[in-house]
C-alpha cells in the first residue's frame, strides 16, 4: 500500500515512521501556483489510486478559511491550504483513511468547521529550536509527547472527539466519530518508540487495499 504525503519540503520523518508501519509513501509537495480547480483534480487523482492521505506539520494555515483575522498567524501558505482542503474531501469522500499531524491536525479541525487559537505560549520548542515535551493523557494512559507548535485547536468541529490532551486542557488529539479520521498535535514521527509505531501502524491498518 501507499500513503500520500503532502507537505512543505521534503518529509523524511514521516517516510521513515511510515516504512516502519510497513507502507509506502508517495510525497505530493506544495506546488509554486495553484489554483482551487488544480488542486481538485490532484487530489482526485490521488484519492483515487493511493490508499490513505496523511498531513504534515508545518505552517500555519490562513485564519480565514476559519472566520478570524490575522492576529498571530505566520508561515502562510495559501497554495499548500488550498492543496490540503482539497486532498482531504477527496480522500474523505471515498472514506478513506486520513491522518493529520501538528499543523495537519489544525487542516482537518477546520476542515470540520473547528477554530484555532492563533498563538499560545508554552508549547512551542526550545530556544535552541529542539523540541520540548510534556504530559498527555491519551485514551486513559499518560505518556509524553513532544511539542513543537505555537497554534491550537479552540472549538471542535463537528463529528470530532477529543483522544488526548495536555495537563492545561489542550486539545492534543482527536478522531471522527464515523470516518477513519485521526489527528495528533504532536510529532510522533520524529521518535522511533512503541507509542509512535503504533500511531502510524494503525494508520496502515484501517487500509483496506494492498
């Protein structure tokens, strides 16, 4: 099976989780210029022949597609937003499976008709750029999970529920009620550890095709 990834620049960490998981990966990076009908018939395309969709991390989507003003956002790319709402009706409308990841879990939150906080403090890295990490409680188990963003979910969208999160009340992870859906505001690529394996082999699990 193959797993499409959309990301900003090339995504090795998510390569490497997912050939530990035992999947493939197709990369589909942001292009320059796109428009929304492009990006449809990319994603179409892609929803079509590959076997799940998985969004990265990166920067912060534009605060409009959820009804703010930009107080705090940064790092925008319009063109990867566009790319990435359309990846994830098209995958979504053949019930395929979708996992977002740090900024992809922002996506798929919005995509549901959720907001975000656009600046928080306390969750963002190190000053010397590496992650830091903290408590999340996640299905009744505490674990640690690292943190590496400045953004968070606020309201749920619809047909969401809350799997996990931080010891001050923030959203770390959630899935769909119906659809094979999930979504984690942390970086488990980034850690080969039985907790991170376990995320991404039960992405590949809910495939259905070889």
């Amino acid at each position: 099976m193959t797993i499409v990834i959309t990301a900003g620049q090339h995504p090795k960490n998510y390569i490497a989780a997912l050939d530990r998981a035992g999947a493939n990966s197709k990369i589909i990076l942001t292009p320059d210029t796109l428009s929304w009908h492009k990006a449809g018939i990319i994603a179409r395309e892609a929803a079509a022949i590959y076997s799940a969709l998985l969004l990265s991390g990166g920067g912060d989507m534009r605060p409009e597609f959820f009804g703010q003003e930009n107080t705090d956002s940064r790092n925008i790319d319009l063109n990867r937003d566009i790319l990435e709402l359309s990846m994830l009706d098209a995958f979504i409308s053949l019930g395929k499976p979708v996992m977002g990841i740090c900024r992809g879990m922002q996506v798929i939150n919005v995509y549901f008709g959720g907001t975000l906080i656009q600046d928080i403090d306390g969750h963002g890295s190190k000053a010397n750029g590496e992650d830091s990490f903290h408590m999340v409680e996640l299905e009744g188990k505490h674990v640690e999970a690292n943190s590496s963003h400045h953004q968070v979910i606020d309201d749920l969208g619809e047909n969401l529920t809350v799997t996990a999160k931080s010891p001050d009340g923030i959203i770390e992870a959630f899935s769909h009620n119906s659809l094979p859906v999930m979504a984690y505001q942390w970086h488990p690529e980034r850690h080969n550890s039985a907790l991170s394996n376990e995320i991404f082999k039960n992405l590949v699990n809910l495939c259905s095709d070889p």
